[in-house]
C-alpha cells in the first residue's frame, strides 16, 4: 500500500499523465468535431499513423519542429477531404469511408517511410521538442515537474479551451452543433449543412494528424508504423464518454492517461507476482467501464450519421 502512496503523490506521475494524453486529446477534439457536425470519422487510426510519419520525415529532411507539425496538419486536412467527399457528397457509409481511409493511410505510411528512408537496425531520430520551463509554475515544489511538459501539449489543452468557447459560445458552433441535430433546420436558417461538415471534417482530421505528429515529434524521435497502438479507436470512444463536450474530452482524455501512467509505475512495484499483460489490459478495462457508466447518461447528436441531401426530408 505505501508504495501505491508513493506512486501516486510522486510528482513524475502527474507529468506523465500529461503526456500520455495530449495525443489523446487532439485525437478526440477532433473526432468530436467531426461527430459534433454529424459525421463519424473512423479514419482516425490511419490519420494519426500517417501524421505521425510526415511529420518525421519533414523534420528529418531539415525543416524545423513547428513546420512537421503544421505538414502533419494539412496531410490530415488532405484525408479529411476524402473521407468528406465519400460521406458527405457522396452520401456513402461513413462506417465503410472511415475503415477504408485508416487502412489506406496506415498502409500509406509505411509505403512511404520504406520507400523514402533507409532500412537500417534502428530508425534514423531527429531532435525533438523539449520540455519547456513555464517561468514561476515550474519552480514549485512537486507541481513543478508537472508544469515542465513540451510546446504541444500545452497548445493541446488551449484546443481543447478554444474548441469548447466556439462551439458553445458563438455563432460557428451554433451552426456546427445545428448540423449534427437537424441539418435540414440549419439549411431553413441559410446555414450550408454540407459546407458545415466539410469543414469539421477537414479541420477534425487536421486535430487528429497532429496527434500523431506528437508521437514523433515530442514523446519520441523516431517513427514506428505500429507506434499508434489503438490510440485513434481510444478516442471515439472518449467522444462518447465525453458527451460530445470539449471539456469533458480533456478530463476523460486524463483519465484514460492516469491509468495507462499508473500501470506503467505499478509493474514496477508488483510486476514480479502479477503477469505483465495484466498492467497492460488495465487502463482499457478501466476505460470501458467508466465508458459505460456515462454512456448511460449521454445525448447522441441526432443527424450523426445520417448522410444529408438537400432538399430531401
């Protein structure tokens, strides 16, 4: 039991717990975007993946951290209007759209790193962002560890902020939040549904490129195909268990991040007398149960889903 104690108020836990959720975050604030206009994007898996790698390889190619970050970006608008021009023109299945873009874009990207980058033992590393020292928090006793975190964490957790003020507090988000309810009112208020959800697909996809880009950009210096890890289908479901609310997406986000940091630090300490693949299966188990508590509570938005044909009822 004191170790647990120690485990949990050590300063290095905390900071971690940070870090482990920012790709989580800018995963679910995007696929929360997406959904919130009334489109399901289970592209989020390849997106992230392919992120991850452009990324990489744009700063492996001599161009600076900020612009791998916004390459990612645009690489994930790119798959965005796909998947928008299959779902949302197209009226396609956007269960079907979604698995076809993940499969392209993860098999994309490893296409591409064989093809661009020399087999070697080990992938070539880069120089990524580090940690920087917010002045007065980071010099506090045991918070400081916490406060000292790379760039684009702390631009995660201002996403999170500004995407909850404009969906909630502006006219933008009215219109986003219309189309995923009732696209044909939004259209009877001279709202373009279908203009709507292109864009919150595109700048969606873009959020969750980006979280892959941090992979390889801030937690790691190199990239790996399979570095994703189920980290895209971790964050539709965060959506759900957020309520579709960008708040509650950082929080579950957290959360999610606090038991896979615990579990890590907990093998430590019992490792020995429990099988690993036990810490390993904890932070998911931990997150469908806590996903099926607020599930329970939660308001689908009504048009999710529903391909959109003007002037159809």
């Amino acid at each position: 039991m004191s170790d647990i104690i120690d485990i949990l108020t050590s300063a290095g836990l905390w900071a971690a717990v940070l870090r482990i959720a920012t790709p989580l975050i800018l995963g679910t604030l995007g696929a929360l975007l997406c959904e919130r206009a009334g489109v399901l994007n289970l592209g989020i898996e390849g997106v992230m993946t392919f992120g991850a790698m452009i990324g990489w390889f744009a700063v492996w190619n001599g161009a600076d951290l900020w612009t791998g970050l916004l390459i990612a970006a645009l690489s994930g608008m790119l798959f965005g209007l796909l998947h928008s021009g299959l779902t949302v023109t197209l009226g396609l299945s956007q269960h079907v759209s979604g698995l076809g873009v993940t499969l392209f874009a993860s098999s994309f990207s490893y296409y591409l790193f064989r093809l661009l980058v020399p087999v070697e033992g080990t992938p070539p590393k880069i120089i990524p962002f580090q940690p920087i020292r917010i002045p007065g928090l980071a010099d506090l006793p045991f918070l400081g560890e916490v406060f000292t975190q790379t760039a684009p964490t702390w631009v995660a957790i201002g996403l999170a902020l500004l995407l909850a003020f404009v969906l909630f507090r502006t006219p933008l988000g009215l219109a986003i939040r219309m189309t995923g309810e009732n696209p044909h009112a939004a259209e009877a208020q001279g709202i373009n549904p279908m203009l709507v959800r292109y864009g919150a697909v595109i700048f969606g996809s873009a959020l969750m490129a980006m979280g892959g880009a941090f992979l390889t950009l801030s937690a790691f210096d190199s990239f790996i195909p399979t570095m994703v890890q189920g980290r895209g289908w971790i964050c539709i479901a965060l959506v759900v268990f957020a309520s579709w609310r960008p708040g509650r997406a950082l929080a579950g986000a957290l959360l999610f991040a606090f038991f896979d940091a615990f579990q890590l630090r907990l093998q430590n300490v019992i490792g020995g007398v429990v099988p690993y693949q036990i810490f390993l299966m904890a932070p998911f188990l931990l997150s469908i149960l806590a996903l099926v508590v607020m599930a329970r509570r939660t308001r689908v938005p009504q048009a999710l889903m529903q391909p959109y044909r003007r002037g159809e009822r």
